[in-house]
C-alpha cells in the first residue's frame, strides 16, 4: 500500500448501513463516524476498537457546514498526517409518509435538509480532501451516495421524500460528471427495499420471506466494491434489492 496514511468517514452512522459499513471499511482504514447523537455511534467505535481496529466517533450534524468544519478539525489533531480515502453519505432525514395536501411544508424542508442541502455541504467539505489523495490512494479516492426507491420512483404519499432523494441523486449525477475525470470516484447507491436493521425486526416485508430485508453487510460490501474499483471502469450508480422485491 502507499506509504501514506487514509481514512474512511462515514456521516450518518446507525445500527443499519452506518455500522455495516463502518465495520466493513475499518478492514483498511481508520473509520470517522458522524452522527448528531453519540448513543448513535458509541457501540459501532467500541466495536471496531476492541476488535483491533481504529474508529472515532463525532458528534455532529453533517448537513451543517460549521460542524463539519469543526469535526474535521478534530480529525486533522487525531490523524495527522492522514488522508481521506473515502467519504460515505448515508445522512437519512425527511422521510414522512402521508398524502401531499396533508404535507407540511417544514416537512419538505427536512428532506431538501437532509439530502441535497446536507450532501452539498458533505461534498464541497470532502471533495477537495479527496481530489488531494488521488497521487497516493491505493484505491481511487471515492464519494459514496446512500440513495432510496424514492431517488428513481415518487410513489403515491411519498413526495416530500422523493424530492429531496432526487435532487440527491441529481448533485450526484453532476459530481460525478465533473470529478470523474479528476480521479475521484463520485457513485450513488439506489437501496431498494427495506434494510434488516435491529430496530426494523418486527416490521414485516416481502411477506416475511427469509432475506426478504438487505443485509446491510451486503450494502457494505457493495461500497467496498465501488471504492476499489478500478478508474478504467467506474461505476457511478447501483441499485440494491431483496430477491424477491418487486420493480
């Protein structure tokens, strides 16, 4: 491996994809975790730490350009030296099922907020940390995108969502247009179908078929791929699904 030293940061951990993808990527890397509360990243750190790898925990909203200045102050002092490697936005918010004139319009603000809004501010913070790792990175520096049904698909209740997870996919699009030909791998993942997470366990999908749910592992090893794949063939956009999802 190249003899400088990388990073992985992952803005939105959680019991789901967070800590999938958290576990996952702290195979090669000191992991960054960002998330507004910590109860929402202290079991994934103590996790990887205790098991020989490095992770650190933030507490701070990515969608927030003044936390996320002040965060990677904190991870300029406790890695110096190091680069970043790759940047995984799996920032969720806004998701608000219910019949659009019902629809309040703060509840569309939260998911302008949470996706285009946050994902800009993430993306003008990483980008430039990335596009400077490109000499050095074994792997091609990569931006990872968390997407929905809802990016490619405004199903009936779901329009403040659907908004904000297709401007989303839209800001992705163009980075990728853009950064692609710098070096910087800029990819967008369509998870479509409900994730097997600890505090989703009762709810029933598919019919309640075994593997019904993604695995968030797979989800992570996904974004693995994406990060190490070759710049002669990037890919910029997945879709993810159960076996047995309808689409």
């Amino acid at each position: 491996m190249a003899s400088k030293t990388f990073y992985a940061i992952i803005a939105g951990a959680g019991s789901g994809t967070g800590r999938a993808s958290a576990i996952r990527f702290a195979k090669a890397y000191p992991v960054v975790l960002l998330a507004r509360r910590p109860e929402s990243y202290n079991d994934i750190v103590s996790e990887i730490n205790s098991s020989g790898g490095r992770a650190i925990g933030i507490t701070a909203d990515a969608t927030d350009q003044a936390a996320l200045d002040s965060a990677f102050q904190t991870i300029s002092q406790t890695l110096p030296g190091s680069k970043l490697a790759a940047a995984i936005y799996n920032v969720n918010g806004g998701f608000t099922r219910k019949p659009f004139l019902d629809l309040k319009l703060e509840e569309l603000d939260a998911s302008l907020d949470a996706a285009p809004r946050g994902f800009f501010a993430f993306a003008q913070k990483t980008l430039p940390m990335l596009l400077e790792s490109v000499p050095d990175s074994l792997y091609p520096p990569t931006l990872i995108i968390t997407g929905a049904t809802a990016s490619v698909r405004g199903s009936a209740y779901f329009g403040g969502f659907a908004a904000g997870k297709f401007a989303l996919r839209a800001l992705g699009q163009s980075l990728a247009r853009e950064f692609h030909p710098k070096g910087v791998h800029v990819a967008h993942a369509i998870i479509d179908g409900g994730i097997d997470t600890p505090w989703g366990k009762d709810l029933v999908m598919n019919n309640g078929v075994e593997d019904g749910k993604i695995k968030p592992e797979q989800i992570a090893e996904d974004y693995w791929h994406l990060h190490i794949q070759h710049r002669s063939g990037f890919t910029h956009e997945i879709d993810t699904r159960p076996f047995v999802e309808k689409f």
